[in-house]
C-alpha cells in the first residue's frame, strides 16, 4: 500500500489581495503520441528531420488526398485510457474543426468533439507532504497536429515546416480539480510518467511531445465547493487559457502571474474576458493572444472521409492484459519487496528506465543496499554531470558486483566508493579490478592486531588519554586504517581497539 492520505484539494490563496482569493484550474495536455507514422498518413513521425521531409500528399491536403486511420494510434490512445482507469468507448467519431493557419493546409483539423474515444478517468497526485489529490479526466480524444510556423530565418518573409502536420495526438482534458500551481506541476509530472511507463508518449516537453493549455479562473470561498455539489461551472469565475506551455517551472509561474492579474480586474471592479493567452517569462507575464473561442466557432461537423470508428470489447481486452505494471503499483511493490521507504521508492520509480536499472541491480540482493548505492552514489555522479540513467557508464551488473563485494567483505565501503569512481571512469568488471590492483580487504584479525599494536607501542601518552576518555579512541581506529592503506576491515578494527584499551 501506499502511504498516502487522500484529501479534497486544498484551494491555493493569493496573498496580498483584499479578498481570500482561490484558484481553479483545469488542464488540457497534448501529448503526441509514439508512433512511427502520423495517424491519417504514413508519413515518418521522426524529430529533427529536414523541413517539409516527412509529409505524404494527404498531410499536405492534395486534392483527392483521403485520410486512412492508423490502427496502431488507435491502440495507444485506448492503452492510455486503461493506463488512467477510463471508459473506453467502443464506438467514436471524427469531427472537423476548422480554422484557418498558414500550417493547417487543410483549413481544418480532424479531431473527436461529440464521441471522443476515451472517457472518464482519473489521475492520483501525489504532493509530497504525505497526501494525494484525485484529478477527475474528462475525456481523451485523438487529433491531428499543425505544422510550424518559423519567423525567425528572414526579417521579411515566415516559413511553414509541414512535419508536425498530421501527427496523432492525444489531447487529455481534465475536470478543473486542480487548486494550485503546485498541483497543476505535479498533475502534469504524474500524467508524464504514467504515459511514459505505458510507451504511449515520451514525455519530451523540449521537442514539444508534451505540452499544455492551463485553464485559469479565481473564486470566492465556498464557490469551487458549490460547483463540486451541482457541476454548475457559474459558480466559479471566468476562465482564461494560457496556450502551449511545455514547462513545469514556467506552468507554476504563468498561473500565479495570470491569478494575480485577474484578481487585479476583479477587485478594480473590472470584468475578466474570456480569451486565449501566452505567458512571456522574460517579462513575467500573460499577454492576450485571441479571444477564446467557443465550439461553435469552430464550425464542428462530422468529418465525410472517415468512417466512425468501431473498436471490439475483445480488442480492448487484449491491450489490458498485455499493460505494464504502472508507477503507483511497481513503488508498492519495491516497498513491499525490497523495504524501501516511502522516498527512496518514489525517486526510484520516477523514470521507467530508472525503475528498471534498480530492479536489476536489486535482484538476488538486499534491496536497501542497492537502492542506496543507486540513489546516492549513481544518481547523484549522474546528476552532477547533468545525465540520465541512460547514459550511465556504469551497468546494472557492474553495480551489482560492486555490492556483491561489499556484502561478502571482500571491500569496504570506501574501498567501494574508490572501486565505483574507478568503474565509472574507467569501465571494467569489479571483482577483477579488486584483484589486480590489490583492493581487497584486510580481514586477517592478525595482521590488523599487529598493526594497532605497533601504534600503541609508538604513542603510550595517547593511550592513557584514551583510556580516561574513551571517545578518542577513534584516533587509533583512523591510525590503523591509514596504516593499512584503508582496506582494513573497519569493524575488526573497533573490536580490537576496544578490546586493548578497555573502551
């Protein structure tokens, strides 16, 4: 189990207003979704590509030019579905969204506005502090990207790059249960990793895989609670979107700063429009990009090239069953198997690749050993030299001998910080390093005997010091250590201290 306290979200008050002021946010994530080929087109989905270099007729809205659904993007979406604990539905539609930019060939969009594919769901958020906030997932529907814009490569002309266009996203679009900046990073850094633990979507907010539109809206005290009893959105305030933000750091900042500045009308005795905004964190603020438009103004019909889209229960069954454990269900288990805190299961589950790493150096092992050794010592080298796990020089199985050593006393614990500095930068099987560069451990109690009596013959006075305060005998410990070139057994070493000296 794990150990969280579920609670109602608590409301995030802005200080230095005259009012208590609370937010409400809901969010709307595109996460496109890993795919070889776009949803409509098979046409490469690869990043970085030469401009214009992955577009197939249909992408490009040649005339004649007929969508073909991509069955396998059908599959994700429904495997992200079960992933969140959603309804699938069996039967859903795609409708056109039209609008009209210089990279939309089409004019329009293909999306699912009446019968999307996904329904109801729910993610579990952890915060931190011991508690978890339940955020409701209104609907999962598939579309298609746009393509890009570029402003930057003439100052008289813009450039259109069609590679995005066409590639299947999943917009995921949550109930406004979020109350707070915090919240709204933590939701997103769940919905990553859960994503990224079903294969589904990778997670890679730089090139723009992940990205969210942050619905912000403030309320008096007691509204969001009235809406919670009668689903009546009048209750809350006017919301305001802030578009395409693919930052944690920048979604936290963007909603205070928007928060603020609505409370700034509201209190003014103003009004809040409704409207689409962008967030310019050089600046420190929302500025007004659209009004924000309404379905209506999209012009929503039934798309006539497509078919709606009928799925079996059977298939459904099948991608179930076939689902990877999930992040809250493998940190129960690493806490249930290997008695891993709380923590160290949470940071070691994080990353799918980083649970997987563990699981393998912990296999056959004492579970907290590795953890800490992964933790503290991997991580935190990796960490400094602004790596990930991938990346790491040291295997699984180069760590896990390095344990092995610790626990059968072929080393010490600094002798296997040295061992590991030495595999990591150099490479190599453990045990064998240990053997040819004579790093094994002294455990002869003889040899360690005779050192520490050599030190007490040289050094009577500290003896007697010793003997009256028994905490310096310490100061021996560390003598025979440097004598013996730190591979004596340390724990061979207390005893016999002890022992002669009566401490």
């Amino acid at each position: 189990m794990l150990d969280l306290t579920y609670e109602m979200p608590k409301p995030k008050t802005i200080a230095g207003a005259k009012h208590d002021w609370e937010l409400v946010i809901g969010m709307e994530v595109h996460a496109q979704v890993s795919s070889n080929a776009k949803l409509f087109s098979g046409a490469s989905t690869q990043f970085g590509a030469e401009p214009n270099s992955n577009v197939a007729f249909v992408d490009a809205a040649m005339p004649g030019m007929l969508p073909v659904i991509n069955e396998y993007c059908v599959e994700q979406a429904v495997r992200t579905g079960l992933g969140l604990k959603a309804e699938i539905n069996l039967k859903s539609a795609f409708d056109r969204k039209n609008y009209f930019y210089p990279d939309l060939p089409q004019g329009y969009q293909i999306s699912q506005l009446y019968h999307p594919i996904v329904g109801e769901g729910e993610v579990l958020v952890e915060m931190g502090d011991g508690t978890a906030r339940m955020v409701r997932i209104e609907r999962i529907h598939m579309e298609q990207d746009a393509g890009k814009s570029i402003h930057d490569m003439d100052p008289h002309m813009s450039f259109v790059d069609l590679n995005r266009t066409g590639v299947c996203l999943m917009e995921i679009v949550s109930r406004p249960d979020i109350r707070g900046p915090e919240e709204a990073a933590a939701y997103i850094v769940k919905l990553r990793q859960i994503l990224r633990y079903l294969g589904t979507c990778d997670g890679n907010m730089q090139n723009g895989n992940l990205r969210a539109d942050v619905n912000v809206s403030i309320c008096l005290p007691g509204a969001y609670e009235k809406y919670q009893e009668t689903q009546d959105f009048s209750h809350l305030g006017t919301r305001c979107e802030i578009k395409n933000m693919n930052s944690m750091r920048f979604i936290q900042q963007a909603i205070e700063v928007e928060a603020r500045r609505q409370i700034a009308i509201v209190e003014g005795g103003g009004k809040v429009d409704q409207e689409t905004r962008l967030y310019d964190p050089d600046k420190g603020e929302t500025r007004s990009m659209r009004s924000k438009e309404e379905a209506h103004d999209y012009r929503y019909f039934p798309d006539p090239d497509l078919l709606p889209l009928e799925i079996e229960q059977a298939w459904v069954d099948d991608i179930a069953a076939k689902l990877p454990e999930l992040p809250d269900e493998k940190k129960a288990r690493f806490i249930r198997e290997f008695g891993l805190t709380d923590y160290d299961a949470s940071v070691l589950t994080a990353e799918v690749e980083a649970a997987a790493y563990f699981e393998e150096v912990a296999k056959g092992r004492n579970g907290k050993l590795a953890a800490n050794w992964v933790i503290n010592e991997l991580f935190g080298r990796l960490k400094k030299e602004d790596h990930d796990i991938t990346d790491s020089p040291v295997s699984p199985v180069q760590l896990g001998g390095i344990i092995d050593l610790i626990s059968s006393d072929a080393i010490s614990g600094k002798i296997a910080k040295d061992l590991f500095e030495i595999v990591y930068t150099e490479g190599g099987d453990p045990a064998q390093i240990v053997e040819e560069r004579g790093m094994k451990q002294v455990t002869d109690t003889g040899a360690i005997e005779a050192a520490l009596d050599e030190i007490i013959a040289a050094n009577p006075a500290q003896v007697e010091k010793a003997k009256v305060n028994p905490k310096l005998a310490g100061w021996f410990v560390g003598q025979v250590m440097k004598a013996t070139g730190g591979k004596a057994n340390p724990k061979a070493v207390n005893e016999l201290v002890s022992k002669k000296l009566g401490s």
